[in-house]
C-alpha cells in the first residue's frame, strides 16, 4: 500500500457551470414568472413609449433613430427605466433562488437519509463482521489523517435496508455519514478497503454537499419554468397565443434540462472516476476493484445484440446512449482502470467545452440584461455589455483553460498529440447557440438571444462573425493551455493565472467588438463605420487589454520554457533577430509614412488616415514576427507533430505583441524628431494603438496561421533560419508600401472614413421615418382619356405601377392576398348583416379586372404598417357608396371574438369620416378595435379611402396597431397624407393612360 | 416437525416415500451458505429476518430525494443473494403460492418489538419457508436457480455454482433418512 498523502483532484471547474446553469435558468425562471404574473412595468412603460410616438418594437432594431442620440435616449430611458429595474431585480432573485432550491434540495435530502439511518443502523455488536468493518474504517480514517468535523461517522445497515451501495451523505458544517451495508462487512478485507477508500476520497475531496445539490440539477429546470408560467392560466382565451409565445421556450428548457443532466451524469462519473483512482492509489492496486466490479459485459457481445435488428435496434441503441449518458456511475471498464485517462480527456473534449461556450454567452446576455437596468450602463451605452463580457470571458477561462491544460498533458504523458478540432469545435458551436438562445423565459419572452434581437432579419452575417471570433479566441486558449507547465512545477500557479487573465481579456474584447462591428455595419452596411470603430475601440474601450494579453502570454512562455517539454533551443538569436528586424522595418516604414506626409495633411480626414496607416504598419510587423516565429519549428525532432505548435503560441504572440508596442516607440521617436507630439500620452497611444490592431488580427487569423504552420511542420523538416530575419522586414516593407499606395483597400482607412463616422447618427437622425407626402388633386385629365372606362387587369396593373415611389423608404412588397375574407362573427347583429350585404353585393357585381399591391412600411415609430392599394373595374358604373354607408351606420359600436385578448373579445368602431380630396365620389371609413391583451391595451386602426371613377373603384387602406394606447394625432396625420396621397396618385395615372 | 427443521443445520428437510420431500428453503439456504461460506451465517440471518419482517430483496429506494450519491459498487454475497434465489426459483417451478403461502403465514413477533419487550438483542431464529418438491422439481429448481442468479447479478459460473449447492442439499433431503426427535 503506497502513502495517502495525495488528496483526489476537486472538480471546481465544473461545479462552477453547474452553478452557473442553475443561475441563468433561475433568472429565467424569475423573469418569465414576472412576465406571466403581472403586466404592469411593460405596460407602463410601453404606454408611456406610447405616449411620446415612440414604438417599443422599433427599439428592438439596431437602426432605431430613438437610440442614436443622447435626448433620444433620455426620452426612452424616462420612461422603460421602471420596468428595466423591475426586470433586473426578477432575474437577479431568480438567479439566486434556483441555486439556493437546489441547496435546499441538498439538505433536505440529506436530513431524510439522516432520518431514516436513525435507529435503523446495525448494532455495533451484532457481530463480528460489522466489528471488524468498523475497526478498518476506523483505522483508514486515521491513517488518512480525518480528524475533528472532517472524520466521517459509519453507520452499518441492514442488508437492503438502503439498496446495497455505499453512499456518502453531508450536510453543510455537519460530520460526514459513511454508509455502508451490512453484506460489505463480509467482503474480503481488500475489496472492503476499497469501498471504504472510494467514499472516504469523496470526504476528503469536500464535494459530498456539491454532489448532493448537484442531484437536483437538470430535474429542476422544466417543473420551475411551468411554475413561473403557471399565472397564465388566467387567459384561457389567449392559450393559443401563448402557447405559440412560450413553446420554444418551453422546447429550449427542455433541451437545456437534458444538456445539464448530462453535464450532470458525467460530473457525478467524474467524481466516482476520481474516487476509485484515490482508492486505487492508496491500496496500489486494482485487483480488489476489479473484483469488485466483477467482469464487465463484452463490447462485442453487446453489439451483436444490439446490431441485429433494424428499428428495435435503433431504439435499443438509443436507450441505450441514453441511460449512458444520464448514469451517475462510470462502466465497469473505465472503474477498472482500462483507460486511465479516458475521464480526463473528457474533461476537456468537445461537450464540456460546447456547454462552457453556451453558459459564457448566456452568462453575458443576462448580465447584459441585469446591468442594463442602471442609469449608468445606459447613458454611457457600451459599458454594461462590457462588464457582461467581462464575466462572461472569466467563466470561459476558468473552466477551458484547466481542462484544456489537463488534456495536452495527458497527451504530452503518452507521448501522444490531442486532437483540437473536438475542443474547438465544441467553442465554436456553444458559443454560437449561447449567443442565439437565452435563459428560457428571460427577456422577451423568446427562446431568442438577447444580442440576436438586434440583428432581426440579418442573423447570418452575426453567426458567421461571431464562428470566426470563437474559433481565433479557442486557438488561442488552446495555445495557452497547451504551453502551462505540467504539475508540480513551481511556475505551473502563475502560468495557469497568466493563462487565465490573458484568455478572459481576449474573450471579453472579442464579442463585444464583434458584436458592435456587426451593430455598425448591418444598418447600412457601412465598411468605412467597421474600420473606423475597430481602430477606435482600442483607444476608447479596451485601453489595456492587449497589455493584459502581452502579460499574460509573455508568463506562460516564460514558464514553457522552464517546464520539462519546453523546446530544444540551439540559439535565440535568429528570434531576436526576426523581432529587431520587425521593429525596425515597421517602426521606420510607419514614420516615415507619417513624417513625409503630415505637412500635406489639411484636414481631420486626412490626419485620420495617415494616423491609422502608421500604426497599421506597427501592428503589420508584430503579426509578421509572429507568423514567422509560429512557423519556426524547433530544433527537437519530437515536435514534429502539428500539434506541437499550440505550445509555441504564446511566446510567438508575445513576441508579436512587443514588436508592434517597440515599433510604435520607434514611431515616436521618428515623429518626435520631426518637431511633432513629444507628449506622453502620444507615446503611449503610438504603442498601444498597433497592440490593439494586433489583437484584432490575432482573433481573425490565429486559427488559420496555426493550421498552415501545422502544416507546414509536417513537410519541411529543417527550419532556415538565416532567410526569417531578412524575409520578414521585405514583407514588412512591401506591406507598407501597398498600404501608402492604396492597394489593399477592405482593409484600409478609406479618405472619408472619419467624416462619415461622425457624420452617420446625424444623418440617421435627420431621415425621417416617413417622408410626408403632399396630397395633391388630379389635374385636367388630357383629350380623350377616360379614366372611368372598364380596365382589364393589365391595364390596372399599369395604373399601380410606380405606386411604390410614394412610399417611404424601407418599404418591402407583401405577397398578393389571394384569401377570401372570411365572415366576421361580429356583434350587433344588424351591423353584421350590414357588412355582409356590402361585401356580397360587392362579390356578385361582374367586373373585368381586380388587382392589389401589398406593402409593409414604417410609420412615424410603427415599424410594421400595411397599405393596401388596389383598383377593381366593373362592368356596369358603381353608382355610389349606399352600402358602405348602411354598414357604417349600422356599426357605431361592434364587438369582435378575438383569441388575443383577455376577455376574447376586442371592442371598436365602424365609422365614416371625411372623404379624401379629389374630383371623384369618395368614402372613407375607420375600423379601430380595442383590445386588451393580459391588461396591456392594444389598438388595431384600418382606414380605408375610396373614390369611384366611372367603372372603376380605387382602393387605399392602411392597418396599424398600437400597444399601450392609439397612435399619435402626428402619425395619424402622416398616415391619412399618405393614403391621399396614394389615391390620387392612381387616379391621375388613370386619367392620364390612354385607353387601350 | 417443520420449525424443527429450519432449525436443522444440514438443512431441514421431511423425505417421504417415491422421492417426494418437504424441505424448508430457509434451511436449505443455510445449509448451502455453511457448505461454502460459514463466515457469512449470520448474514444469511439477517437476509432471513428481514425477509421475514416483510421487506423485498432491494429494500426501499434510496436516493431519489438527493442527499447522497452511492458507490456504484453492489458486491453479491451468497449469503445475501441465496434467499431471493431460492425463493424466485421455488416461485417459477413450484408456483406463486409458495411465496404467498410464505409471507401470509402467521408470524412471530416482530424483531423491534421483542426487542422492546426484553430490552437487549437475542440471537434470532430464521423463519421457515417449507415446500414440497419431487426429483423432477428438484432438477427444474436447479436450473431456475442458474436464471435467477444471473438475473440477480451473478456470473454464469456463480449462479451455476450456487444452483449446485443448492441441488445437492435438495439431494440430501431427498435421500438421507428422516431424522425426526418427537
């Protein structure tokens, strides 16, 4: 038996994102409680919105005008800063709550197994057997040094008294209980050490009270969310709708519920996988466990029975998966020893990682959401989402970092290479299905992400950026954590710290950016507002970070190379010198570019660009120096393999880092010298400036600059050293040259980069949401045209062509209604015979041709609004509008079933109004319906405008609705200019065709 | 004469003319468990008082309400497993009344009340589980005890094992002379 001076590794890693699932699903929870519960902060806040003509649905968009400019801002904080801190303090109870549930769950559970072991243990003289169990447990428990609280107490059952498995039970500042049952007393003395070995590995790990309260999780979830949505219950009419609301969100706890038993299912394995090798370790031997265990079922075996049958072997291989994936405990196989480091390479393979990317995400929507609610977070706008990255960026690190750090060395100890496409895969789709998906029942009462609300209708473009972000930030962790020494190396606590704090900097930098870049490029697809805000995001925002990441890699390397695999190194010199040649090609190249041209320079644009080309060119050399160091294989023949260039990442990306902050200094001075910005804080931007744009570069070209020095690891099998120093300063050169000379414009800062980015809110704030359009009578028809002649459809079509032009900009082309109106069940009785008589003599007047045109606009702050313009030609003249009139009349005040609304049904009005100008017969009619829906007023406006031109019966009509009350006299207004507008714009297009 | 046969170590049996014999399970448990694992006699016990106290071979439920995550480990000693054995066994071949016969008999005391009663621990009796089998029955036992076994976790080889003993001491009842001290 060997010495039990080693504790079993602790699990912290992921029992924090269990935590932290737990957390998020309770803020979810909370919020779609708060939701279902009560209206009353949305509604407030929707009514006021409402109140100042602003819709709340337009502020979804990343485009609202209400949100470029800082009155803007204050008018809509006024009035959602309410509800915002309503929603903020839900999901933070919520986020306490659920954890503090499963806490409880933990001990009441473990005040039950207390209960019912009391007075039901064996007595301790019953018999031999349990006196002598109890003087081997008595004496493990000394020899592992278990005194005072931490020395559990046996308690022996009856044989099946509680199942016929050891357990362990806890409770927080209580001793621990070893049960044990009676039959193990009889084992032989070996395999009794062993069980008695597994459960005291779990005391002495201290995760007893984290593996109980871990038993809840994933059964929580799904009962807790229907609980919180159970006060919906209270609209039987709208069950339909919410029904269609709330089953994503129901399907997505689903599915996270089964993600989480899984994680699960295999932390609780983790936990008996490191209790067994304790055991293991202690005794010296897997004989007894063996035995134990007894001879696990052939694999071969197994699968005959399994493959021998189509669909019930389909099925049996599910349930089969199944029940694997949600065991507690490990195979026979893996207990036994038969793969020793199979546990841990799960550890860090592609499932914990892709559950790592979604909680990280989900962590920063909803602290994203939680820290928006302060005045604060708002008015400096970008903060609040970099504080959520921030925490989102530590989850990632702490949990990726150790657990891809675990997996090279197991890797490096079987003299073997991890395979990364798993771990970076799993990032990569974690990351994006947190970024799409929330909490469910958090936010907006979607399964939609937070941040993704932004990019409706233009998630693609979002998804592909946020892909290729994740996969620069996982090479790169993978990169860190391939180069942390192994255990037991006095450096190994700083590098994983270093690794940690330079991953998180890189995680929390990337997504926001990212997700900015994208908030600035999709409303008008603007590369020149990308460029710009990328080179300015560095100055402004993440001022440190890429000191952050130097720092960071810089420590790791340095512990790398003091490590026992640290590369065999012949000479630094060729390094040094590929770094000096660097600094200086991009330091002189960038200031001459900036001394010989800023004389030249006669405006703000102009020193913009000559600013962003000089320290472009600073960060150029220090991405050069580190491909060019990536690429440079060392010396030692056993890191051949491509995987060995992972660990060279860190010093590579050190290196580039002090190559473009050196070659920015050398910048300085060359501006200095000239009679230009001596200032510190010109240095320090100078050196900072090019460090951001490298960090940029790393994030985007990382994956693909590791792949090709894999690659080209495996072909070329000498390194020339001799040709990097001189190579990279060419390219250097080149580089600036092409840059100056405007060849590589995508990348370049464009003339009028800088004013357009000043210029853009203004101009988005100057655009009105629609242009009002003059109302302007048909003139004098010319010599024989006939605008009431009968029209057969192309000619209608004709008439409507162009119709398009009047509308404001932004406006989309509806499909043709073809449907049939269906019958209303409409009360009083008379109006809806009324309508009915209107709309079937309407039916049964022949005609010759009937065509409409569909479009959606945005209206004043409706950002969905339908107009209808349409032209029916009969063949016999109408004669004027009786029947619309008996229906208005008839309809002063009717009552519609509607599924939406609270009482099922919605209240409105039928009404003539003024007829529009113009030289025909007119009618105008307004249908406006009331709703309320779960206590929130909702108003539905259809104005309808017609005027008869002999044969012919043109058509306007305009739908809207409203949340929180009626649209605005203002937008009213623009909405009755509008169908005027569009009337006679027909019309004259009628009078003035020639007949065909 | 059947309690004084559970209390026969070598297996409390009653042979009766043409082969046929009245055994009591219990006994024959206990003998098979001193033939090959003494040391496991008092476990056997107290399999057998439980048993007899009513409870089922998995006792209730542990875990469900959290608190506790187990082993994974369930070791299978004769001296526990030999009683669910037998009796699934006799169940299948002989049929389920002998089970029921079996747990509707009338019954002693229970355990936690004599202990009540007399205030410390007394050695405990084991309960009686007679039944009445021929050779033929005695061969289908044998092989019901090998399904049972392995369906209880045992090894092929183990069950096997365990179905001979048991089979043997079925023999020995059925050949050996009556042994009746009334």
């Amino acid at each position: 038996m060997t010495s039990a001076a080693v504790s079993p590794r602790r699990l912290s890693s992921l029992y924090l994102l269990v935590v932290v699932a737990l957390a998020l699903l309770g803020g979810g929870a909370a919020t779609a409680l708060r939701d279902a519960s009560s209206a009353r902060h949305p509604a407030a806040a929707i009514r006021c919105l409402a109140e100042r003509g602003i819709d709340s649905a337009a502020l979804q968009g990343v485009d609202s005008v209400w949100l470029q400019t800082a009155a803007g801002r204050d008018q809509v904080w006024a009035c959602i800063a309410g509800n915002a801190r309503d929603l903020s303090w839900w999901m933070l109870l919520g986020a306490v709550l659920l954890p503090a549930a499963a806490l409880l769950s933990m001990i009441g559970g473990g005040l039950a197994v207390r209960w019912r072991l009391a007075g039901s243990a064996v007595s301790p003289a019953a018999g031999a057997a349990s006196g002598r169990a109890r003087d081997r447990f008595e004496h493990w428990c000394d020899r592992l040094g278990l005194t005072g609280r931490r020395r559990p107490r046996l308690v022996i059952t009856p044989p099946s008294r509680y199942g016929r498995q050891a357990f362990t039970t806890g409770l927080p500042f209580r001793a621990p209980v070893v049960v044990v049952p009676l039959s193990h007393a009889y084992l032989e003395p070996a395999q009794f050490d062993v069980v008695v070995l597994h459960e005291l590995a779990h005391v002495r790990a201290r995760d007893v009270s984290w593996a109980s309260a871990v038993w809840w999780t994933g059964w929580l979830n799904v009962p807790v969310l229907l609980l919180a949505l159970s006060p919906l219950v209270r609209w039987p009419h709208q069950r339909s709708g919410i029904f269609a609301v709330y089953l994503p969100v129901l399907a997505l706890a689903v599915v996270l519920s089964a993600v989480v038993l899984g994680l699960r299912a295999a932390l609780l394995r983790r936990r008996e996988i490191a209790a067994d090798r304790y055991a293991l370790d202690v005794l010296g031997s897997a004989d007894a466990l063996r035995a134990l265990l007894g001879r696990p079922a052939s694999g071969a075996a197994g699968r005959g029975r399994v493959a021998r049958a189509g669909v019930a072997g389909l099925a049996r291989r599910v349930v089969a998966s199944t029940r694997r994936g949600i065991a507690v405990h490990p195979p026979a196989a893996v207990r036994a020893d038969a793969d020793p480091v199979a546990p841990q390479r799960w550890e860090g393979g592609f499932a914990v990682t892709a559950v790592a990317g979604v909680l990280a995400m989900s962590t920063m929507q909803s602290a994203y959401t939680v820290l928006s609610a302060t005045d604060w977070a708002w008015r400096s706008g970008r903060l609040s989402l970099d504080v959520a990255a921030a925490l989102g960026g530590l989850l990632w690190a702490c949990v990726v970092v150790p657990a891809w750090r675990r997996r090279a060395r197991i890797a490096a100890a079987a003299g073997s290479t991890p395979s990364w496409s798993g771990p970076i895969a799993g990032a990569v789709l974690g990351t994006v299905a947190g970024f799409l998906t929330q909490a469910p029942g958090g936010g907006a009462a979607s399964a939609r992400g937070l941040v993704p609300v932004l990019f409706a209708g233009r998630l693609m473009p979002g998804v592909g950026v946020l892909a290729v972000v994740t996969a620069g930030t996982a090479v790169l962790t993978a990169g860190l954590a391939a180069a942390v020494p192994a255990a037991g190396r006095p450096e190994r606590a700083w590098a994983v710290a270093a690794a940690v704090v330079a991953v998180a900097t890189a995680w929390a930098t990337a997504f926001p950016t990212a997700i900015w870049m994208l908030v600035g490029y999709l409303p008008g697809a603007s590369l020149s507002r990308v460029r710009t805000s990328l080179m300015g995001a560095g100055l402004w925002e993440w001022r440190w970070a890429p000191l952050l990441v130097l720092a960071g890699c810089t420590l790791v390397a340095w512990a790398h190379r003091r490590g026992p695999d640290a590369p065999v190194v012949r000479s630094r010199w060729p390094g040094l010198a590929v770094i000096g040649v660097a600094v200086l090609a991009g330091g002189v190249a960038a200031g001459l570019t900036w001394q010989l041209r800023i004389g030249a320079a006669d405006s703000e644009d102009a020193v913009f660009v000559l600013v962003s080309h000089r320290s472009m060119i600073c960060a150029f050399a220090g991405w050069a120096a580190l491909a060019v160091l990536l690429f440079a294989r060392p010396a030692d023949p056993a890191s051949s393999s491509p995987a060995r260039v992972l660990p060279r990442v860190p010093s590579a990306l050190a290196a580039g880092f002090a190559t473009a902050a050196l070659a920015g200094v050398v910048l300085f001075g060359i501006a200095a010298a000239g009679g230009r910005g001596r200032e510190v804080d010109v240095l320090v931007d100078a050196v900072r400036w090019p460090m951001w744009q490298l960090l940029v570069a790393v994030v985007l070209t990382l994956p693909g600059l590791a792949a090709v020095a894999a690659r080209a690891d495996r072909l070329s099998r000498r390194a020339r050293g001799w040709a990097a120093g001189p190579g990279t300063g060419v390219v250097i050169t080149a580089f600036s040259a092409a840059l100056v000379a405007g060849a590589i414009p995508p990348l370049a800062v464009g003339p009028h980069d800088w004013s357009d980015y000043l210029a853009a809110p203004h101009a988005k704030r100057a655009a009105p949401a629609v242009a009002p359009t003059p109302s302007t009578p048909p003139d004098d028809p010319p010599p024989g045209a006939d605008p009431g002649r009968p029209l057969d459809d192309a000619a209608v079509g004709a008439a409507l062509t162009g119709i398009h032009r009047l509308l404001p900009a932004g406006y989309r082309r509806l499909p043709d209604d073809t449907d049939a109106a269906k019958p209303l069940k409409l009360q009083p009785e008379a109006c809806r015979q009324a309508l009915d008589r209107s709309t079937d003599a309407q039916r049964a007047r022949p005609r010759t041709a009937d065509t409409a045109r569909r479009y959606t606009i945005a209206l004043g702050p409706h950002p969905e609004v339908t107009v209808e313009v349409g032209i029916v030609s009969y063949r016999t003249p109408v004669p004027d509008f009786t029947l619309y009139r008996e229906a208005t009349a008839q309809c002063g005040r009717l009552t519609i079933p509607s599924r939406a609304s609270d009482t099922g049904t919605a209240e409105g009005s039928y009404t003539e109004g003024p007829p529009p100008r113009s030289p025909y017969p007119g009618f105008r009619s307004d249908f406006t319906l009331t709703a309320s829906v779960r206590t929130l007023p909702v108003v539905t406006m259809w104005l309808a405008e017609y005027a008869l031109a002999g044969h012919n019966l043109v058509s306007v009509s305009i739908t809207m609705s409203s949340s929180g009350g009626p649209p605005t006299e203002a937008t009213r207004r623009d909405r009755d200019r509008l169908a005027e507008a569009l009337l006679n714009a027909v019309l004259q297009r009628l009078r003035h065709d020639p007949p065909r | 004469m059947v309690d004084r046969a559970a209390q026969d170590a070598d297996g409390g049996h009653t042979p009766a003319a043409d082969g046929i014999a009245t055994v009591d399970l219990v006994g024959v448990a206990r003998s098979v468990v001193v033939a090959t694992v003494p040391e496991q006699l008092d476990l056997l016990t107290e399999v057998a008082t439980r048993w007899e106290a009513g409870a089922g071979p998995d006792g209730p439920r542990r875990g469900w309400t959290g608190g506790s995550v187990g082993s994974g480990i369930e070791p299978l000693l004769l001296g526990e497993v030999i009683l669910p054995v037998l009796l699934g066994a006799s169940a299948e071949v002989l049929g389920d009344a002998v089970v029921a016969a079996w747990h509707s008999r009338p019954r002693p005391v229970r355990r936690w009340r004599r202990r009540a009663r007399s205030g410390r621990d007394e050695p405990v009796a084991l309960p009686a589980a007679p039944v009445t089998l021929d050779a033929s029955q005695a061969e289908a036992l044998r092989s019901a005890c090998v399904r049972h076994g392995a369906a209880l976790g045992l090894s092929p080889e183990e069950a096997t094992v365990l179905a001979d003993a048991v089979y043997g001491a079925l023999c020995r009842a059925m050949t050996e002379p009556r042994r009746d001290d009334d």
